[in-house]
C-alpha cells in the first residue's frame, strides 16, 4: 500500500497538479494484479529476509529474470520488497504478508482477490441493470475457489478476532449461539473460549465444512463449536438461541433479503436474544477517505458479485426494527469502514 509521499508530492497531488486518476487507474490497479501475480507464481516463496540476486529468485519461480525484476519492483513501490542494485530480499512487512513461513501471512486472501479480479470484465453490465446479469459467485465456484474463499476469511478473521470478541457483550446464562455463514468459526472458537458455558453452531453450505473441522481441531474447540450443514436464507434456524452472529453477511443480500434475514433471526431468538452484525458500515469513518473506500469498494464488489451492498448503521437498524427488534448499538472496529451492529430483541 503506497502511503508514504514526499513533500512535494503531497502539495502536487493536492493541487491536482498530479492528476489522481493516474493512480487510480493505472498504477493502483497494475500494482494490484503484480501483487497476486508474485504470490500465484510463486515468486515470493523464493524471497528471504537475505539479500539474493534477481536470476536466483527467477530460478527457483521457474519464470524470467525479466518478467521477475519487474514484479519485485513493483513489490518495492508497494513496500514488500527491498532492493540493491539486482538484489532483492523481504522487507519486515514484506515477510510477514507474503512469506509462506509467516502465520500471519495474507497469501488466500491476495489469490482471492486475483481470482475476483478476473470477473470484473463483466462489471459494466453490472452497474448498467443494477445487478448480477447471471448466477450469484457462490453458485459457479469450484472446489478450489471455495478454499482461496474459505482461507482469504481466516486470513481476515485473523486479524480482528480479539477485537471482535472483546466487544461482544456475554452474560452468564448465554448458553446457545449459531454463526451464521461462520464458514470457519473462529468467532465462535473465540466467544465460547472465553465463556465455557456458551455452545455454538456453525450454519454454513457444505463446502466449508472441513475449514471450520479444521478450525476447529487446531483449537481443541469441538465440546464448544459443531457444524451444520445448511443454506441458513432456505431453510429454518434451529430455535431458542441466545446470541446470532452474523458475520460478513448483510453485505451480500440486498435489502430485501435482508429484511428477511432479520425476521427469521429474531423469531429465533430467546427474549433479550442478540442479533450481532459485523460488516462494512457505509459512513461510520466519517470523512476517511480509507473508510470511505472500503465501504464503497465492497458495496461494488458484492453487487457484482451476488447482488449485495454495503449499509449505514441507519439502513441496518431499519431492517432490525421491521423485525421487531428493540434497539441497536454502533461499535466500531480498528480497521477501517468495519463495525459491529448489536441488534437487541
């Protein structure tokens, strides 16, 4: 991510005196398929924290020398890479993002990312009918999209789950939860972790169960967490719960489903019941641009993609309400346009 402008740069570029869109149509958006382009040839397993000349990296990608130096170096404008004259190696961030030796690497959610790029040919007719002309994604993804989809999240979820948890409020006699579309569960790993007496199910398409067992496993997590297999729009909800996450959901239905989602979750619920939302709130960064950004591009990518939006706190109340919920509460989260809509029945 390019953050970091010299002075003259920053009095130009507010000037208009750089035209933006030189950025943000060309550089910003080569930059981004560069970046997919390293993880899915393999050019950033051949990078070390060391120093290593540009034919030793191409050598082991299996690619050119040339179409490598160009990569890294865009790796460079971005800040991943560091260079020497024809020697490359990670930088700190570099590593930690892109390294398949980092846990906390982002490599499913970059291939992800490249993997919805490629549809985007189609975006025209999109926003000129308002909607998808097709399927939705989920419709058409193959076994192995789902897993760039299924591990792109945990790549996500990774970095706010703490957080998350922390400002979910659990009483003592909170004892049944569902996640729905929770794909890994990690959200509910994480509250029942740290409330025993909570019991959560994961309600997702088969596809993703072996990430959430997966999950699950690694966390000694499965007294506390189960999978159930369902398409949670279609079919029932299991009755008489406590808490409903859900978490990157509302995003993906327009306002309609919405609303039904809603109702079906509050005739779900136990009285004092919570209905907990996580998801790209539209103006909840005030006047970020970064905020702003991340709402909008979402609210483009989910219509694109299965004819969703993003909402403001006000929008995702309305369908709360018409549900016949009491109230809501806006927390906001660290990263940028996220927050979390506590709906209360």
């Amino acid at each position: 991510m390019i953050y970091k402008f010299s002075l003259i740069e920053k009095i130009l570029l507010a000037n208009d005196i750089i035209p933006h869109p030189f950025a943000d149509a060309s550089s910003s958006v080569g930059l981004g398929f560069a970046l997919g382009c390293s993880v899915k040839l393999k050019i950033t397993d051949a990078l070390s924290m060391d120093y290593q000349h540009v034919n030793a990296i191409a050598a082991k990608a299996s690619v050119s020398t040339k179409g490598c130096e160009i990569i890294l170096d865009c790796l460079d404008a971005l800040g991943y890479t560091r260079k020497d004259g024809d020697n490359y190696s990670f930088t700190k961030r570099g590593f930690k993002c892109l390294s398949p030796l980092s846990e906390d690497n982002f490599r499913h959610f970059i291939l992800f990312c490249d993997y919805l790029y490629k549809g985007y040919i189609t975006i025209d007719d999109t926003i000129k009918h308002g909607k998808r002309p097709h399927s939705n994604m989920l419709e058409e993804m193959t076994d192995y999209e789902w897993e760039l989809f299924s591990r792109a999240m945990i790549d996500i979820s990774k970095t706010n789950v703490k957080e998350v948890c922390n400002k979910i409020t659990v009483s003592k006699t909170d004892a049944k939860m569902l996640d729905l579309g929770g794909s890994h569960g990690l959200y509910s790993i994480e509250l029942c972790r740290k409330h025993t007496q909570l019991k959560s199910s994961v309600i997702d398409l088969p596809p993703v169960k072996k990430y959430t067992d997966e999950c699950v496993a690694k966390h000694h997590a499965a007294g506390s967490v189960s999978f159930v297999a369902s398409d949670f729009m279609k079919d029932e909800l299991p009755k008489n719960n406590d808490i409903i996450l859900a978490f990157n959901i509302i995003h993906g239905l327009n306002a309609t489903e919405n609303e039904e989602l809603a109702q079906k979750v509050f005739n779900s619920l136990n009285d004092g019941g919570r209905y907990i939302i996580l998801d790209q709130i539209k103006g909840i960064g005030g006047k970020s641009q970064l905020s702003k950004a991340t709402t909008a591009y979402m609210a483009l990518n989910l219509l694109h993609q299965a004819g969703g939006n993003t909402y403001t706190h006000k929008e995702a109340g309305i369908f709360a309400k018409k549900a016949g919920f009491k109230n809501t509460q806006l927390k906001k989260l660290n990263a940028p346009g996220f927050g979390i809509v506590i709906c209360t029945k």
